[in-house]
C-alpha cells in the first residue's frame, strides 16, 4: 500500500532550488536572488498565470495570503496590469499590459547579460522594478537605470525603490529613446517584446557592451532573446539569439491586427486554388516552435493566424501587412490540404518556399539565427552573419 507524499507549499527557497538545478539560476546570481524576493515587490491584487486552468486568475493578499504566496514563489509570470491602467475590478481584463515575468525567464535572460559589479546598465520596461532591483544588488549603487512609458507604473516603482531602499534611477519616459543622460551603459536590457531595435541603444552601449532583447516579428507571437554585442567602433551590434520567448510589446512596437474583412470580401472561393503536401503537424508545430520564429524571418511583413480546429478541419490564414494580399490553408485529417491565395503576393507560395527552406537547412532552432543591428536597419541570418538578409 502506498499514498501520495505531501506536496511542498512553493517557497521562495524552493524556487531557487528548482532554478538551480535547472540551470535558469547560475549560482552567481544566486545571491541576488536570495537578497531580492519577488514577493516584495508583487501588488496586493495580481493575476498570475494559473498552469491548471491555463488561464490568469486573480488573487488578492488581503482575501488569501496563503494563495498569494504560493503564486508570488511559483515560476509563473503574474500579470499586474491590464488595458494599460484602463481595467478595474478584479477579473481578467482584455489586454496585459503590465507584469512580472517567469523568473526562470528573468534570471536567464540575466545570465545573458553577463553583468558585472559596476556597470552601468539601462533597463527598458520597468514594471514590477524586480529585474532593476536584482541588477542594482549585482552592480553595487548608483549603477542602474531603468526607464517605464507608463506613468502610473514608474510612480509606483519609484514608492518601492523608496520603500526597500535599493538605489534605483526610474525614468518615466519612452524606452525607444533609450537615455542619453546615463551614457555610455555597459548593458542593456529590455523587458518587453521588439520588432526592430532602437539604434539609440546601440549609441548608448559602450563598444564591447552587451544587449539582450525579447526581439521577433508579427508573423506570431514566437519570439526569441537577442543577445547583441556593440562592435568596437559602435556603429552596430550583433550576436545570436537563444531561447524562444513571449513578452508584452514596446508599446509603440506593438501590432495591431486588420480586420479580417479588410483582406477577404466574400469567401476563399475568390482566391486562387491550389493543394499542398505539408502536413498540418509539421507546419503548425507548438506554440514556442521553432518553424513560428523561423517563417517570421522568412516571409516579411506576414501576420499568420491559426484558427481553432473543429470536425478535423483547421484553417490557417496569413496576410500581408505591405497590402492586401491573403492566403488561406486548410489542413484536414486524414487528407492533402487544400489552400487559397489572392493579391499581387502569391502568399503561400512565399511561406510554402520558406517552410521548404527551413526543412532543408536542418529545422534550425531559433539559436542558429542571429540579428545585426546598423542604423539603416537590422539583417537576420542563419549560422554566420556572411548568410544575412534583410527583413
């Protein structure tokens, strides 16, 4: 006869256990984290990802401490904002816009950082102050800026740097300026999704300095962490990307999706007709997968949108963000996929190519791609930057 063991309350020190033994904590950084509890910097009402019901719930310290706890110790992301200070009451709102990241996330996007005891670094997306807080207890004071758009966010990060005394810069401003007042940073690090790297940012790093950014395209929400070094002249800055994550948009990068009405009139019998062998599972894949981030890099200006699948039918669109061009697969089980296109963009042909691409150079992970930024723009490439092209 057996029964099931206990199951441990999630703890701050349990959570860094785990972190550890995953590799997401290094032990370098491990002081920082035992020094600067994310609890200490949580809102009263958050609304963390619950992984059971797959959705974020809220949870208030007055009604359940204990619940809150146990969420402000888990490795979950918490949403504390939604709508952009617009929402009120306690249910979800529609769009988060504020939050607390994953701290598996965090502190591996901080081992990227690779940063050091007085540097200076700048932090674009201050939210919570957490990553600034942890990046202050490495640096030693007086070292770390970070700036938030949001002004009711940076007033409430600046009572909380006050409140535990680390000594944070905040700047109530837009991160796409970077600051200039604070430069040269050694570091730089946003917390919130890209399109396109701010230059500004390049300028303010230092030659051989390091920046790390959430960066991929409006194809899907499939990003990846850029981590870029300034060349020695600091005219540009390039470097690989690592792993696949999903982050809140720089708001003035964020996409706005057109109206499905504005590309398709009537039905996909007004597109052209035509079948494809690609099956549904292989050109799907996860929501993180690899094919997401690599066809965003393949085929410019695309949005894709998966639809839900019902009866053994799913119906995949893409459209054309430079006019309005479209396209239409529908992957059914059990037979070949039938598609349609229309526009002066032969869209499907252009993704088709690009998934056939991907397929023939190995299905590389989002680590094989890499990013140059310059001041006339940025260039992808695959391995080396000699295989670069321009989005």
């Amino acid at each position: 006869m057996t029964t099931d063991a206990p199951r441990e309350r999630p703890s701050h020190d349990g959570l860094g256990r785990v972190l550890l033994s995953s590799g997401a904590l290094s032990s370098d950084w491990a002081p920082s984290y035992a020094a600067v509890p994310r609890s200490t910097v949580l809102p009263d009402l958050m609304w963390p990802f619950d992984m059971a019901a797959g959705r974020s719930v809220a949870v208030s310290k007055a009604d359940d401490p204990a619940r809150w706890q146990e969420f402000a110790d888990s490795d979950v992301p918490i949403v504390t904002q939604w709508d952009d200070g617009k929402h009120t009451g306690t249910e979800p709102g529609q769009v988060p816009t504020s939050s607390a990241s994953m701290p598996s996330v965090v502190f591996r996007m901080l081992q990227a950082l690779d940063l050091r005891p007085g540097h200076q670094a700048l932090e674009i997306g201050t939210a919570t102050t957490w990553n600034a807080l942890l990046m202050a207890h490495r640096t030693g004071p007086g070292c770390v800026t970070t700036v938030e758009v949001d002004r009711a966010v940076a007033t409430s990060a600046m009572a909380t740097v006050e409140r535990l005394g680390i000594p944070v810069h905040i700047v109530h401003g837009d991160g796409v300026e970077g600051y200039p007042e604070g430069a040269p940073y050694d570091r730089v690090i946003a917390t919130c999704g890209l399109r396109s790297v701010p230059f500004a940012w390049v300028e303010q790093c230092r030659p051989g300095g390091v920046i790390v950014a959430p960066w991929g395209t409006n194809y899907s929400h499939a990003d990846a962490v850029a981590r870029l070094v300034v060349a020695p002249d600091g005219h540009s800055a390039s470097g690989a990307f690592t792993g696949p994550v999903e982050f809140m948009k720089l708001r003035s990068q964020r996409f706005v999706p057109r109206a499905h009405s504005e590309y398709v009139e009537r039905s996909v019998a007004d597109g052209d007709e035509s079948s494809t062998t690609i099956s549904e599972a292989e050109f799907v894949g996860e929501q993180f997968g690899p094919e997401r981030f690599a066809m965003g890099l393949r085929v410019p200006q695309c949005s894709f949108v998966e639809a839900e699948k019902r009866d053994g039918a799913r119906p995949v669109w893409f459209y054309s963000l430079s006019d309005r061009s479209w396209a239409c697969c529908m992957f059914r089980d059990g037979k070949a996929a039938r598609v349609w296109q229309s526009g002066p963009r032969r869209l499907w042909d252009d993704v088709e190519a690009a998934f056939q691409w991907w397929d023939g150079h190995g299905r590389p992970e989002p680590s094989r791609f890499g990013l140059t930024v310059t001041a006339e723009g940025e260039r992808v490439w695959l391995d080396d930057p000699a295989n670069s092209w321009t989005l």
